[in-house]
C-alpha cells in the first residue's frame, strides 16, 4: 500500500503479489475491505499470466474520526491482511474580529458589566468540528486569560464581565487597549487544531475601571 496513511477522499495504491508467477489465463485475487464506508477496493484484481503481481486503487472517503480499514486479498485459500489508516480533515482554526461599533479588528465595551460588542466567525475554520474553544487575553502576554468553550458559527459574541477584561494598562490615543483572541477547534475525537490568535482593539469607553 502507497501510501499506508491517507486523508479521507485519497486514491492510494495498492499491489498484490504472488509467490510464483501466475498461470496461464491468469490469477484471480480476491479482495475485501473491512469499512466500505471509509475504503472501497474492487472484488477481485487479475495477476497476468506469466507475472507475479498486479496494482489496483483504493477509493477513500471523508471520514469524521480517523478510521482504520482491514483490506484483505484472498488467493488459492491464502489470506493476508494489511491495514490502511483514513484520516478525517485537518482541523483548522479560522475566524474574524467584527461589531457593530467599529468595524474590523476592533470592538467596544458597551455596558457597566463588561459586556463587549465582538462578533466572532468561525464558519471558515476546517474540519469535522464539535467544539470552539476561546482564549481571550488583555494586555500582554503573562497576563490572565479568559477560556469559554462551545461558541462557534457566524455570530458568536463571548459573554464576559469586566473581571474577564483586566490588565490592559492605559488606553492608547484612540482609547484603546490591546486584546488577543485565540481559537482552537476540536473534533468529537477530542483532537484538537493548532491556535490561531488575532489582535483586536478594545475600546473600555472609561468602563471596567478604564
């Protein structure tokens, strides 16, 4: 098998060899696969006469969770087994900043309890995804972070207070404090992405102590 290792809806190669060269009108391999839903193989494949061995394809298909398929080829009462691994997608942590206040990258806070006006999407992000998992952090990096698990789709907004938006230190000139959104998608499997983090301008509006 070539190779032995694949992401759903790859074509890897597969040969079958005989002991001996193949009589005359050739060998009929049988072949099976354990998890049709994840790898199809043909049959049976036909070893020409005269040779020892034949190539064939096997179809993959996108699979949620990493599958492992038994493929066995059947010949003259002789049976062996190989195993080939289906990966799912890539699990890949995608999103943008947006709210209504400001636009792009940027956000507000918009009442006297901390609540912030972010809208985050994660619609982009790939993979079979069953979780979002948020980091929010203000001011730099040593200072607390804020988790919140389970937010994801086109308009997810964060429920923080103004404990959540400490540590920012003084507004810049346009009223500003730095704030770092890190996201990490995981797969029912409990697989989880690589972070992918964005810098946002928070505005306080001399709220949460600013």
């Amino acid at each position: 098998m070539n190779p032995a290792s694949v992401e759903g809806q790859a074509t890897p190669t597969a040969t079958v060899t005989l002991t001996a060269a193949a009589p005359a009108g050739g060998a009929v391999v049988a072949l099976q696969s354990g998890n049709t839903e994840a790898a199809k193989v043909p049959s049976s494949v036909t070893v020409p006469a005269g040779q020892r061995s034949v190539t064939f394809t096997v179809d993959t298909s996108t699979v949620p969770l990493p599958a492992q398929v038994t493929l066995q080829a059947t010949y003259l009462g002789v049976t062996k087994l190989f195993i080939l691994s289906v990966r799912s997608p890539a699990l890949v942590a995608r999103f943008t900043v947006t709210s209504p206040s400001k636009g792009t990258n940027a956000c507000s806070v918009i009442d006297t309890a901390g609540t912030i006006d972010c809208v985050f999407d994660s619609t982009s992000s790939g993979g079979f995804i069953s979780d979002h998992i948020w980091t929010l952090r203000v001011g730099g990096i040593g200072n607390s972070e804020t988790t919140f698990t389970g937010g994801g789709g086109n308009a997810y907004t964060p429920p923080t207070v103004c404990a959540n938006l400490q540590g920012g230190g003084i507004p810049d000139g346009n009223g500003a404090i730095p704030l770092t959104v890190t996201l990490i998608v995981q797969d029912r499997g409990g697989n989880k992405s690589d972070p992918t983090s964005r810098a946002v301008q928070l505005l306080p509006l001399n709220r949460c102590g600013y």
